[in-house]
C-alpha cells in the first residue's frame, strides 16, 4: 500500500461513521442523531379568537388552505381549545393555527369572605339569571346590620338574624348547597350549573356582614362544560375534522 492510499484510509477514518442510524466521531467522540442536527423550520403565528363561533368560521372558510383531513380540534378545557395541525415527521410537534380562550369570571370571586355589597354585584355580574340566584339575593337584601348573629349552624344549614334597624328583627334561612350558574365557559354554549355553599359571617366592626360562596361539586362542572364545547364543535365543523376532548 503505498503513501496516498494509507493518507486516504487515516482520512476516513477520522470522518463520521454511520451506525444504525447514528453517526459516531472518532475524533472527539460525539455521537449525534441525524435528526436532532436539523433546525426546525418557521412555523405559523396562532391566531388567538374568543369564540368558537370564531373556530368554526376559521375552519369552514379555510383561507390558509389546510387540509382539513389532517386538523384536531383539541378541547384542551372549559376555556381554552386548539386548533392543531399534523404531527411534523421530523419534530414530532403539532402546529397550533388558532387557539380560542374565554375568561372564567369566578376566578378572584369564590372560596373566601368578601363585604356584602361586593358580593350581591359580583353574583349577578359573574352568574347566569338563572336557578337559585334570585333567591340567593333575596335573601341577602334582607341582612342588612351592622351585625350578624349565627342562632343555627350545622355546617348544612345556617339561620342567620337579621337587622333592619331597631323594629325589624327576623331569621333568614341560609340553605346549603345552592345550584348556581356561572360564567366559566364559552358563551356560544349553555354555561353549566354546579353546587355551592354560600357562607354568612359578622364583618368588621361597624360595617356589613361578609359573604362567602365556596365550590361544592368537586369539579364535576369541567367535564360537563368540555362535553358541552365539543357537541358544539362537531355539530359545527366539517366531520372530516377530528374533536378531542
């Protein structure tokens, strides 16, 4: 062998080899995956929407011509659902076109104590006119002293003593739980009704009793909007599109 060929033979063998798919560096002994030395390419801005009304439209107008075979609508949650593309061979990721996201209004407003007056106008201003509001209401507008006197609390029930100036003395009956609809999820569907717990304490000194509404259906009102969400989106869109939830 003469001079050339072994130079030729040193230089091979100090290039990469392929082994399985996997190329190895005698040099400096790296050892790299083919696929993880290629860049992703650019993908496209998701274009954010506060309806599914505003899905539908995206999809069934298809203006960025997608194949709609290949699209998920994904039901991420009660606010929040996806508009996905196929997963890349390479990156092993979905393209997000458009995304919708609705606010929850209760977020800030339930599991604590609160003044009155915050209370009856973050009830009708966050929930629905709908189930046992009105009564909830009603109810409160007849405590109206400066304090509050528990004559009965078995954690279920609490019969709170309400005062209205000197001559008026009554019991107002605090039921427990209350089915109460909230603004939590899309509005382009019906908003579910789930169970609290409304809770009555003597406020600060000189001032109105505090109320406190607490969630008592474990969740069960999340599943029950995503179903809703996702019978709205395949009755919606074209069924050749696909609706996870």
């Amino acid at each position: 062998m003469n001079g050339e060929a072994i130079a030729m033979l040193k230089q091979s063998l100090r290039g990469p080899v392929d082994v399985g798919g996997i190329l190895f560096r005698p040099n400096d002994w790296i050892a790299a995956d083919p696929a993880s030395l290629v860049q992703a390419g650019p993908t496209a801005k998701t274009l954010g929407v506060s309806t599914l009304g505003a899905v539908r439209d995206y999809v069934t107008a298809n203006k960025d011509q997608l194949d709609l075979s290949r699209l998920v609508v994904h039901v991420a949650s009660p606010s929040l659902v996806h508009v996905l593309g196929p997963l890349d061979a390479r990156a092993r990721v979905r393209e997000a076109y458009a995304s919708a996201a609705v606010a929850d209004l209760t977020v800030g407003f339930l599991g604590k104590f609160m003044p009155l007056e915050d209370f009856i106008v973050g009830l009708q201003v966050r929930f629905a006119d709908a189930d046992e509001r009105k009564r909830i209401l009603a109810l409160l507008s007849n405590v109206k002293h400066e304090t509050v006197k528990t004559a009965l609390d078995d954690g279920v029930t609490q019969v709170v003593q309400a005062r209205a100036g000197v001559a008026l003395v009554s019991d107002v009956v605090v039921p427990n739980p209350v089915l109460l609809c909230a603004y939590r999820t899309f509005r382009d569907v019906v908003q579910p009704s789930s169970l609290f717990v409304v809770r009555v304490q003597a406020g600060k000194v000189g001032g109105l009793p505090e109320v406190g509404l607490f969630e008592a259906d474990g969740g069960a009102w999340q599943l029950q909007a995503v179903a809703r969400v996702r019978e709205w989106l395949v009755a919606a869109l074209p069924t050749t599109v696909a609706v996870l939830a």
